[in-house]
C-alpha cells in the first residue's frame, strides 16, 4: 500500500476546495410574472430594475406569457419598475437579490383606464344637456 505525505493530501484538497470556491458565483437572478387586475398575462411589458445602492440599470420585456426574467445581477437592493401601455406603473422599492438564488416577484397591476361605471357618471351632465337641447328645438319646430 501507497503512503501520502500530509503535504501531498494537503495539495490535493487546497486544489480541490479551490475549485469549488472558483465555481460559486457572487450574483443573483429575478424572475416573475406579469399579469392584469383579472390575472391575464401581460405581454410586452417593461420591467427595469435599478441598484438602490449602485444606480445600475437592467432592463427586460415580459414573453409572450408574461414572464420575465433577468440574470447575472449584482447582489444588493433594487428598485424595480414594470410598465405597459394602458396600465398604472408598479414600481416595488428595495427588493432584494441573493447570491445564487433567484428572487420571484409577480407583479398584477391595475388598468389605467376610466371604468365604464365612472365614464358615464363624468358623461352625464353632457348627455343631459344633449338631450335637453333636442328636446327644446324638437318643441319649437
């Protein structure tokens, strides 16, 4: 039977736990999904985050289903904004990016529309003024 020095057993596992230390990684991901107040995906949407801590900007655009995500961040906080035409602006302060993990962070936001309900409220004393004046001239003629 062979014999090792202590210093060759020692070489051996400095190269490699060296290795392993090598291979870690000092990023972190995020991911999610975007969807409407009815839980529609939205398509297109745009997601910027923004480093609390460094200003960095990463930007991306919601798939076809929704999704989104973007990879290789800097570790720390972010700011992260999603944005899409017809819809309020969401924007969720100080998420925070892991090494090696992925941050899920589902977004639903609300549409910027007026609803029908509050449309015709608004609607209403110029309908009736309309219709108050057809009904003047349709008595006069």
């Amino acid at each position: 039977m062979k014999r090792y020095s202590a210093g060759r057993l020692l070489g051996i596992a400095c190269l490699i736990l060296g290795g392993m230390a090598f291979a870690q990684s000092d990023r972190g991901s995020i991911a999610g999904t975007v969807t409407d107040s009815t839980g529609a995906v939205v398509s297109g949407a745009s997601v910027v985050l923004r480093g609390v801590d460094n200003g960095i900007q990463y930007k991306t655009q919601t798939t076809g289903e929704g999704v989104y995500r973007i990879s290789d961040l800097a570790i720390g906080r972010y700011d992260v904004t999603v944005e899409s035409q017809g819809f309020k602006s969401s924007v969720q302060k100080g998420v925070l990016i892991q090494i090696n993990t992925v941050a899920a962070l589902n977004v639903s936001g609300q549409a910027n529309r007026t609803s029908e309900a509050q449309m015709r409220e608004e609607m209403l004393p110029a309908l009736l003024a309309a219709a108050q004046a057809i009904g003047q001239r349709m008595l006069r003629g």
